[in-house]
C-alpha cells in the first residue's frame, strides 16, 4: 500500500558527489530503521547504510567517510549524500523502510549509480 519513491540516481564523474533520496507516498508508523542496499552487476546484494529510529548509523566499510545517511524532517523520509565517488560504487541503490513488530518491510523500485572513471 506504501511505496517508497527514490529520486537522485544517474552518471557522475570519479571524485563526484550524489543525493538519493527516499520518501514514502503515505506516513509510515513505528519505524524502527532506515536505510540503502545496493547490487552490483556481478555482486552481491549488500548493505550500504542503515540508521535506526533512535539515530545510531551504520556503514559499510567501504563507503565509510564517504557516505552519509539522514532522516528528513518526517520520519518516512531517507536521504544517502554520496561523496567522492567511485567506479565500484556503480550499483543500483534501494531503500528500505523497517517497521512494526514483528517487523515488516517497504522497499524503494531502485535508482541506477553509475560512476565513470
């Protein structure tokens, strides 16, 4: 019934900087954590950033220093400010909304990334 809607994607030169974003089309309750996966051609799909309701983050370590996840002024809204870009950071990037219990989840329809070296 709710859909995240993710905006921000496209080509961008290495050592370029990116802003997903990711809102849900209706408010979203009892959200308890927020965040981006991406997959690779060839790759796993992998957890980029997550932050939980109470505002504790997480990344992975290879976007660390570089990526940066926050909730917008509503809490159904999630943002990824990608900096200093990389060919390997070529991917395509989903949103995830957690919520409830026993948890459940809305997930965004994805936004290409590509970063040319």
């Amino acid at each position: 019934q709710v859909q995240l809607v993710e905006s921000g994607g496209g080509l961008v030169q290495a050592g370029g900087s990116l802003r997903l974003s990711c809102v849900g089309t209706r408010t979203i309750f009892n959200i308890n954590a927020m965040g981006w996966y991406r997959q690779a051609p060839g790759k796993q799909r992998e957890l980029v950033a997550g932050i939980t309701s109470r505002g504790g983050t997480n990344y992975a370590e290879s976007v660390k220093g570089r990526f940066t996840i926050s909730t917008g002024n509503t809490k159904d809204t999630v943002y990824l400010q990608m900096n200093s870009l990389k060919p390997e950071d070529t991917a395509v990037y989903y949103c995830y909304v957690n919520f409830g219990y026993p948890p459940k989840e809305y997930w965004g329809q994805g936004t290409q990334v590509t970063v040319s070296s």
